[in-house]
C-alpha cells in the first residue's frame, strides 16, 4: 500500500488517499478540506476510488464526503453506530477490500461512540483515537473516558509494536509514529488502571 498523508484545514487534520499498488485502487480517509489537492493526487496518479471510509462521524473528518462521492462516485462507509449518512457499515472485525489491499477495522470507542481504527499491511490509521503523544478529547458529546481507555489498552496496546501509526490530526511532534514508540513514549499509553486513567482524563 502507498499512502498519501495529506494535511487540510484549519484544525490541523490528515486526510489519507491509501492505494492498492498492483491494481491502483484507492480509498480516502476522512476528507475534510483541501479537496482539491485529494483530486489532484487521484487525477495524477489515475486511482481508482473505491471507498471513502470515515473514522468518525465529526464534522472535521466527514465535511468532503458529499462532494467526493458527487466526484469519484464511491460509497460511504462508516462504523454501525454513526448517525451520519452512509452507504455501506461495518463493525469490529470487518475488513475494508480494495484491490488485492485489505485493511481491518478496530471499533475504538471514547473520543466518539463511532470511531475506528484500521490496520493492515504495518499501517494503523489511528482517527481521533491515538495521537502522537497523545489521545482524543472525551468532552464531547458521546465522549468516553472509560471506553477510551479499553479502546487504548485492550485494542490498540495489544497490536504490533512495528505498526506505522497515522493519526487523524497533526498534533504530535511527528506526523506519523509507531505503535511500540507511543507504547514507550506516549503519557496516554502508560499502564495504569481504569480508575487511575478517569482521574488523569478528569
């Protein structure tokens, strides 16, 4: 898989183009703003749309679906319980196929009850549940700090320590991380329990 890291908008977000080399299908992750520059890297490289996948029903994250779908005629997948519109969902464990590409999908949710992560190929697309150097915020509505940390520390502590992690804003001092970095180096990471991760979430 090739990915294209792509940074939009004025809240310091990434939206991903992920590409299937053999076949040049494609999917899109999370497009916001800067369409024009997703259009450009598609029309350039001639991909293939396949999906727009969504980690998260915030507006920061889904903004660009409907004039990418009126672009590249792909559908929307979001997870099961987004109250957002969509054509096809998915829950933990489903796979997301393009190409002879596949990407798995983690329901991790805490920063909003809908959120996923996917993972294949060494690559964690990570949404607004793991940053580098830290996590999603909890004040939001649907926000959970007890989901959080069972998302953080059931799921994502459990993957391989080699996954190239690609977070859903540019908020670290990296743009991209690894799993096994932010295990060492993450304060969010640390072991600790359920009751000690609510204290320090506040």
């Amino acid at each position: 898989m090739i990915v294209h890291q792509i940074p939009v908008g004025p809240m310091q977000n990434f939206s991903y183009i992920v590409v299937d080399e053999n076949s040049n299908e494609s999917i899109i992750i999370d497009p916001s703003w800067n369409l024009m520059e997703l259009e450009l890297i598609i029309k350039e490289n001639n991909l293939k749309i396949k999906y727009i996948v969504n980690t998260h029903y915030h507006d920061d994250h889904t903004r660009g679906n409907e004039e990418m779908v009126a672009s590249t005629k792909a559908p929307i997948i979001q997870h099961e319980s987004s109250t957002l519109k969509n054509d096809i969902t998915v829950k933990d464990g489903d796979f997301i196929e393009f190409g002879n590409s596949k990407l798995k999908v983690l329901h991790t949710p805490g920063h909003s009850p809908d959120s996923i992560c996917l993972v294949g190929d060494g690559k964690l697309f990570s949404g607004d549940t793991l940053f580098v150097g830290n996590c999603g915020r909890i004040d939001l509505p649907g926000g959970s700090a007890s989901e959080l940390y069972h998302s953080l520390f059931d799921v994502l502590h459990s993957l391989d320590d080699d996954l190239v992690m690609y977070p859903g804003h540019n908020y670290g001092s990296t743009e991209t991380s690894t799993i096994g970095k932010e295990k060492m180096t993450n304060m969010i990471m640390q072991k600790r329990t359920e009751q000690q991760f609510l204290d320090m979430m506040g």
